[in-house]
C-alpha cells in the first residue's frame, strides 16, 4: 500500500476519533484549539551523577602522648598552623626527672664497682665471673638512665608533620598517657585533599565499560575531572579527579570506593568536612524537549505529538535523562517532529490543534525558579 495513503488513513481515523457524534450518528468536529507548538532539536548537554562525600586532608597526622603525664602546656591553639617537629605540648617531668637521678645514682655505683673488681680479677684474687656480673649491672642502669632520659624527651610533645591543629580534647591539668581514648590533637596537611565517595554495582560497571582505556589504571587516568558540590549548595572553583580505587564490591554496602584529589591552596576544604561529588556525563546531539511538555501518565510519561500540522495526539515517551528542566529523549519521537509545546496535560485523546510555533527558550526562559 502507498504510505501516503497510509499515512492519510492514519490521520482520517485520528480525526475521526477527535470528533464528537450528534443525534442520528453524524459526527461533529471538536473546534481546533490554538496550541503553542516546537520543532524537537537536538542538543548537547551534560549531566551529573551524585554522590555523598567525605573531604579528609591528605595526611592526617594523630599526635598522641608516649609517656603517662600531666600537660603543663599547651602551646598551640585549633586551626593553627604548625610545621614539623614544633613543640606543641609540655608534659610534667618532675617525677621523671627524679628517677633520673637515682638511674644516675645507679650507673655511678655500678661503675665504681665494676672498677674496684678489675684490679682483683688481674692479680687472679676473684674469678672474672664476678666482674662480669659488675659489668652487666652497670649496663643494665645505663639502659634503665636511658630509658628515663627518653621518657623526659617524650614529655615533649612534637609535631609530626607540618599542617593544621585539629580540635584539642585535653588542656594543661589533664592526664594523659598512650591509651587515652582521643590523641592530643591531629595535625593535617590540606593543601591538596582527598574526597572518597562509593559508586554502586551498576555504576561502577558502566565506569568500566564506557571509560576509556584497557586497563583499570587507564580509564582512571582518561577519566574526566569531578566537581565537588559543597554543604552550603555551593560549587568548589577546582575541579578534582579521581585517582584511584579499591575495585572491590564491599559484601556489605554492595558498592565500590572512589577516592578523588582536590586542590586546596585557599584552605577552604577542611579535614573531616563532607559534600558530594558530580561526575559529567555528556551527551551529544540528543533529541530534547523542555519538561513542561511533558506529563506523567499511569507511571508513563506522555507528549503530544502534532500530526499533519493540525492534529495533536498523544504517544508514549522514553527519557534518557533529565538536565535542567530539559528531558533527553530516548525513544518515542525524533528530532523534527513537532509536539505541543505547553498545556497537553489539559487535553483529552487526539485534539484538532491550530499550531502556534514557539522557540525553545522562549519556553526555558518561561520556567521561573522557586528559589534563587
């Protein structure tokens, strides 16, 4: 059959279907309504997936006491910034210091001892058991001086990287030892950070299946830069990218551990923050169609597609994503069909239309935000 007159057929039983009926069976045409309507383009456009995140500096430094004391100073403040090896605590060393003196007291009697033995052993008057046993005592209360004099050392607490004071739970008066249940502080260095965030099953095979690259190391390295969404709303100026993953399925959360590195010379990002990250996803010369021509339908979404210039019908959509108020269409219509612009949720199985023809962003720049 000719498709001209297939098409004809098609668009008589449309009109057909929108006319109403009169006594004695005769149809009636509904009036045709003045409706805007578009042309679909195409556009290319670039979306995001999103996904929680948490910011930790890329050295997080614990400064933890060695020795049992109590802080007599404290001599940094939170958020400060500290360079390896600066003093940040004083621990009381009274009691310590004390022992030292008797650990010295010790080598010091050992080591008349040991010289009092000598002179015996080489005239044969004892046996050299005994100074060996001398010597081994004079070393032992050498190690034991040692050991105190290090304990003393450590009563002086040092940081162990440069970087900034996080919180500090203990103040000068407190006790604390090596099994305190929070460090001192912790000292992290953030001019660059690093940002983990998990990508489920599904995502992460589409990761490595569309990213480019034969091997894991690869698609990391082709793999677009990220933006960091912020908790205030706000976008991070730097752009991040993702520098490596456990490419393990936690049995757990049944996803997988991303970690991206951030650039950080303003410090804004700070250890122990949170945000979200958003992967690009672009797509190119798309069928699109702005939201508003849309509408949901038993879970279906629906458009009013115009046939012949004069009559609207409507016909079954499948999106493939939705940016900014656009709709990325996947199957359903095509590039060059036309559809009513606004208002086909208001009407009813196929409506004689007089067609108004709009652009597309008069339409977008219809769409008034709630919220600036």
């Amino acid at each position: 059959m000719n498709t001209k007159l297939t098409g004809s057929i098609a668009i008589a039983v449309l009109i057909l279907s929108a006319c109403g009926t009169k006594k004695g069976g005769m149809p009636i045409m509904n009036a045709p309504r003045p409706m805007p309507v578009l042309e679909i383009p195409t556009k290319t456009l670039t979306g995001y997936s999103v996904y929680p995140a948490r910011i930790e500096g890329v050295v997080n430094s614990n400064v933890t006491a060695k020795v049992s004391g109590y802080i007599t100073h404290v001599l940094i403040d939170e958020g400060e910034y500290v360079k390896k090896g600066q003093l940040l605590f004083k621990l009381e060393t009274q009691s310590m210091t004390e022992e030292a003196k008797a650990a010295k007291a010790n080598i010091d009697a050992a080591q008349v001892r040991v010289n009092q033995l000598i002179p015996l052993v080489e005239k044969n008057i004892i046996s050299s058991v005994q100074l060996e046993t001398a010597r081994a005592q004079l070393a032992q209360a050498q190690a034991s001086y040692e050991s105190i004099v290090a304990n003393i050392g450590y009563s002086e607490i040092r940081s162990p990287v440069n970087g900034y004071v996080g919180a500090i739970p203990y103040r000068t008066g407190s006790l604390v030892s090596p099994a305190s249940p929070k460090p001192l502080t912790v000292v992290s260095e953030t001019d660059q950070v690093y940002v983990y965030f998990s990508m489920n099953e599904v995502d992460y095979l589409n990761f490595l299946q569309h990213s480019v690259g034969k091997t894991l190391t690869e698609k990391i390295k082709n793999y677009p830069a990220v933006k960091l969404k912020l908790s205030n709303g706000d976008i991070y100026q730097q752009d991040g990218r993702i520098t490596t993953t456990t490419a393990q399925i936690d049995p757990v959360t049944g996803t997988v551990s991303f970690r991206a590195t951030f650039p950080n010379a303003e410090h804004l990002l700070a250890n122990g923050s949170s945000g979200t990250i958003l992967i690009p996803k672009k797509y190119e010369n798309v069928p699109t169609i702005p939201e508003l021509s849309a509408y949901e339908q038993q879970g279906r979404i629906m458009v009013y597609q115009v046939i012949g210039d004069s009559l609207g019908s409507p016909v079954i959509i499948e999106e493939l994503d939705r940016i900014d108020n656009n709709i990325l269409i996947k199957s359903g219509l095509k590039a060059g069909d036309k559809i009513i612009a606004n208002g086909a949720d208001r009407l009813q199985g196929p409506t004689p239309v007089i067609p108004q023809p709009v652009s597309y962003d008069s339409l977008m720049n219809s769409i008034q935000p709630i919220f600036r």
